[in-house]
C-alpha cells in the first residue's frame, strides 16, 4: 500500500499499516504555532494526547530527527510499557505491524511522527 494511510486488521492483537509519508522540507523543527494533525490513530483518546504532548516536547527540545524518535521512544517505554518505536522525519515509507491500541501517525508542523508498539 503505498500513498494512503489503511489498517489492514489480521488478528485482534496485531494489525499491519502501511503508508508512505512525503511532507514538503522545512528548514526548522517546530514551534509553538505549528499545526498538529493526526493522520491516522489506534490508541485511545487520552493515549493520543498524551503522544501528541510528547511529540510536541521532543520536538522543542531536539533539532535532530534520532534524538526526537529517542526521546517519543523512551517517554512511551516509561509511560505504557516497552516495546515502543518512533519514526520521525519529512519523508519516509513504512509497513508496520503493531499492537492492537498502539499505533498513531502524525504531523507536528512538516514533520511526522509514527509511533507504534511491537513485541
């Protein structure tokens, strides 16, 4: 699947996203009056919030894409448990299988974030 954001759901615990993500190249990272947009979610309201706060702090603090993914990463393990991954950039494609409740994709200004927990 590539261009679109579909959930193909295979077992009750596991289902498989894949999507392409072409945002246009910012030169910064964010700032307080960056537009957040969630594209596509499977975690409960308050779980989105609260990655949406995250993806917002991370992006304040770091200018560098690996440390933001690292910090998502790391506040997520903390908060719901391992095992947690972030992806965060401009421009990347992925297929991803996650927990059934743990997966959302968003933008925070040009950049996106995919955060999915797996294993």
């Amino acid at each position: 699947m590539v261009a679109s954001v579909s959930a193909i759901h295979i077992l009750s615990k596991v289902d498989v996203v894949g999507f392409t993500c072409t945002p246009d190249v910012r030169s910064d990272m964010a700032t307080a009056d960056q537009k957040a947009v969630i594209k596509n979610a499977d975690m409960s309201e308050e779980m989105q919030k609260d990655a949406l706060d995250c993806c917002v702090s991370a992006l304040q603090k770091f200018t560098v894409e690996k440390d933001v993914a690292a910090y998502i990463k790391k506040e997520f393990d903390k908060k719901y448990n391992p095992t947690w991954h972030c992806i965060v950039g401009r421009n990347f494609g992925s297929y991803v299988t996650h927990e059934t409740k743990n997966f959302i994709y968003l933008y925070v200004g040009q950049v996106a974030v995919l955060l999915f927990k797996s294993g």
